[in-house]
C-alpha cells in the first residue's frame, strides 16, 4: 500500500512561478526521498533527507521535513517547462525494512511557457 | 552508459504465459530493488536484495512471482501463468549501502519493463 498522500495531485503553473508540493507519510523513517518521473521515462533521484535534518537545499530545490507531522514538502523555485514531470515522495523506514521506498501517488506537475 | 539497465523494455504476452524480466545493477552497488508502478500511482515494493541475498518480499509478490540474484550481480524477476492485472511497469533500482548497515542512500533507477498481458 502506499505510504501517504501528496497534495496537490495536480498543479499547474507559469514559467518562472515556484511550485510547492507536500508529502504526508505514516511511519517513522530513516530518511525521505523525492524522485521526478519525466512521461514514459524512469524515476530520476532529487533530493534525500535525513530524519535529522529539517531543510534540505539543491540548486533550485527546496526540501522541508516535519517528523512531528509526518510531512515533507518540495519547493522548485523559478521553475522551468522542462521542470514538466511527476514528482514523488518516497519514506524510507529503514532498520528492517531494508531500505525499501514506500512511495507516495505523486504530484502532477506542469509548468506552462 | 553506467547506470541500470532493464531488458526487454516492453512485453506483451498472452495470459497464462511465463515472463522473465532482466535487471543489471550500477555495477558498484550491492543493494538491488524490484517495484512494480501501474498507470497513475507510485510504484510499489516488491522485493529487496544485499548481494545475493533476498532479504525482503512483498505481500504483493505472490507464488507466481520469483526474483534472483545468482551472483550478487544481475537480477531476473520471472512472473508464472501471467495475468491481465500483471499488467504494469516492472522497475529496477539498486544502490550502495554505508558502513554501519543501517542508512540507506538514494535508489538509482532503471527505465522500466512495460509488461502487457493480453
């Protein structure tokens, strides 16, 4: 089963907006990771945090995570046509899970020129 | 090209037919994941490998399904008497473990295997 929910499932943007999506997750993790999936492509790794980190920075992405509320959000500021894709959180419980991803639906994500 | 690499990338089968999906890993790491992703959702989870060793299956991985990792190189994922819900992408992914065991580094994945059953 998935392990959350993102929200929106679907956003549409302008070139040059900032999008942000969130990740709500239901276990404990070791770490949280984000993916974007280009249409009929493969998953391509973003970004990964730690359970002890709060804030996360690459480039243009913005990650932030909430172990209280069991949520994560993505920020891609200045965004691009080329950022087109779905994005996914994925949890990664760790300990005996063995590292597995529990992914979540994943956000739609278009960005209009 | 050193990533992961699926083979084939598309199958169509007839229902009741066996399938066998290849797998091979970034040659580095010791870590390699099966998932299973149907149109509109995230993938799934079906099994997990450490070198050789098949360390956790899925309760989405019935009988029919079967993964290998002879050599703690390459992967196969063999599906028995296919169904038309097997219908789905099979993706592969695999990644490096740190020293301590227990955190886990980003996955790197394969393109995919689109399995049609008809």
């Amino acid at each position: 089963s998935q392990q959350g929910e993102e929200d929106p499932q679907a956003l549409s943007i302008q070139e040059g907006e900032n999008a942000t999506m969130n990740c709500s997750y239901k276990t404990s993790i070791n770490n949280l990771q984000w993916y974007r999936q280009n249409s009929g492509r493969g998953l391509v790794h973003l970004i990964l945090i730690r359970s002890n980190e709060r804030e996360k920075h690459s480039g243009r992405l913005r990650v932030t995570l909430d172990t209280s509320k069991k949520s994560s959000s993505l920020l891609i500021t200045a965004s691009r046509a080329a950022d087109t894709a779905s994005y996914f959180c994925a949890a990664n419980a760790g300990g005996t899970s063995y590292g597995k991803l529990t992914f979540g639906q994943g956000t739609i994500l278009t960005v209009h020129p | 090209d050193t990533g992961v690499s699926q083979d084939p990338r598309h199958k169509i089968t007839k229902r009741g037919q066996n399938v066998t999906f290849r797998c091979d890993p970034i040659s580095e790491h010791n870590r390699l994941y099966w998932y299973r992703q149907t149109l509109g959702q995230g993938p799934e989870f079906l099994t997990y490998f450490q070198n050789e060793a098949q360390l956790e299956k899925s309760r989405l991985l019935s009988d029919r399904f079967s993964a290998e990792r002879p050599k703690g190189s390459f992967s196969t994922l063999e599906i028995q008497r296919t169904e038309q819900g097997d219908s789905a992408m099979y993706l592969c992914a695999s990644s490096t473990s740190l020293a301590g065991g227990y955190s886990y580094n980003e996955q790197f994945f394969g393109p995919g295997t689109r399995l049609t059953v008809l």
